[in-house]
C-alpha cells in the first residue's frame, strides 16, 4: 500500500512541482505558487488514493469532505513551512519545496491510511 501511495504522490508532486515552478516565474509570489499547485495536486491525488490506493467504496463525498480538511490543513503547514525556509532562511525556492513536501508525506499517507478512507488494521 505505501508503495502505490509513493507512486500517486509522485504523479501529484510531479503536477504540483510543475505548477508551482510556473507560477513563480508568473507571478513571483511563493504564497500564490504554492495554493494554486497544491489545489490541483490535490484533486490528482484524492482520486488516485481513493481509486488507486486505498481502494475505497465508501462514499466519495464524505471522503472528499475529510480530504479537503486535510489537504487545507497540508496547505496551511507547507507553505509556512517554505515561508520559514525561502524567505527566512533564504533557501532557495524550489529546493525548499521538495523539503517541505518530503516531510510532510508521512502525515499525509497516516491521516488518509487511517482516517480518510478507513483501513484500519484488519480491515
């Protein structure tokens, strides 16, 4: 199962990295970047964890409504997380990126593992 999830998380990093490289070239703003990259990736990987990964029938719109609490708390963690390291620390903006989100990868995998989409041990 963590291999599958790696695997959907790469596609939806792959979509994010690139948004958010477009979008600071764009607009040079890391907030702006950041929010529009993580709402598409967000879509590709709810869809490819539910379908995919964790195999879930139950219904799609309670799913969805605990995944976006998730992904908006994702959210609000890596971008203060890259504000901390590009503008604080003056790391450079996409190296903070792919930090931020390789730390965040676990949190994301246990909170849809266990809570989002119901496997629990057993199940």
């Amino acid at each position: 199962e963590i291999i599958k999830f790696s695997l959907a998380s790469l596609t939806g990093f792959l979509a994010d990295y690139i948004i958010y490289a477009i979008m600071l070239v764009l607009t040079k703003n890391l907030v702006m970047s950041n929010v529009t990259a993580r709402f598409v990736s967000a879509v590709i990987n709810f869809r490819m964890n539910q379908k995919f990964v964790f195999k879930s029938s139950d219904s799609t719109v309670k799913e969805a409504v605990k995944y976006m609490i998730l992904a908006a708390g994702i959210l609000a963690v890596n971008t203060i997380m890259l504000k901390i390291l590009a503008e604080q620390l003056g790391l450079n903006k996409m190296l903070a990126k792919i930090m931020v989100e390789l730390l965040l990868f676990m949190v994301s995998w246990t909170v849809q593992k266990f809570f989002i989409f119901g496997r629990r041990q057993g199940k």
